[in-house]
C-alpha cells in the first residue's frame, strides 16, 4: 500500500478514522465529517447507529491507496530495495 491509509480510534461516543492524505482526496458522498480545517489529515466520526455509505467508504479507500502509490512511484528508490 506504500503508506498508511487510515487510522481507527475507538472512543465512548465514536469510532474516529482518520485518513493521512484525507484533503488529497475526492469526497463527492461528504463522508469527511470532521478535521476539515486542516492540510493535511480528514477524518470520519460514526456514532453509535449510524449507517456508512459502503460504497462511498469504498472508493476513498481505493483513493487513499492510489494516492499513496503515486507518491511512493515518483520517490528515488534508495539503493539494496526492490
């Protein structure tokens, strides 16, 4: 995967995931409910009850994976590594 995707957290009131590159990535479902303000990082808060659109969760992991590659692509690979 060159990288992490997501973090889970697990508190008493949510269950937080937390995507490294989050405002790289398309959201068109909003699924990003907090951390918007950030550079970097976006994050997902699923209450108790709450249902996730599976197919949105889906394609922002398939996003997040694609984004890592294409960043572990254009670095210089360090000598003795595949």
């Amino acid at each position: 995967m060159a990288g992490i995707v997501c973090t889970g957290e697990t508190y008493k009131q949510v269950v937080k995931l937390t995507f490294t590159k989050g405002a790289a990535l398309p959201d068109p479902a909003r699924l990003f409910n907090v951390s918007l303000d950030g550079n970097a990082r976006r994050a997902i808060d699923i209450r108790e009850g709450e249902v996730l659109d599976a197919d949105a969760f889906k394609a922002l992991v398939q996003a997040a994976v694609a984004l890592n590659l294409q960043a572990a692509a254009k670095k210089p690979q360090k000598q003795g590594q595949p």
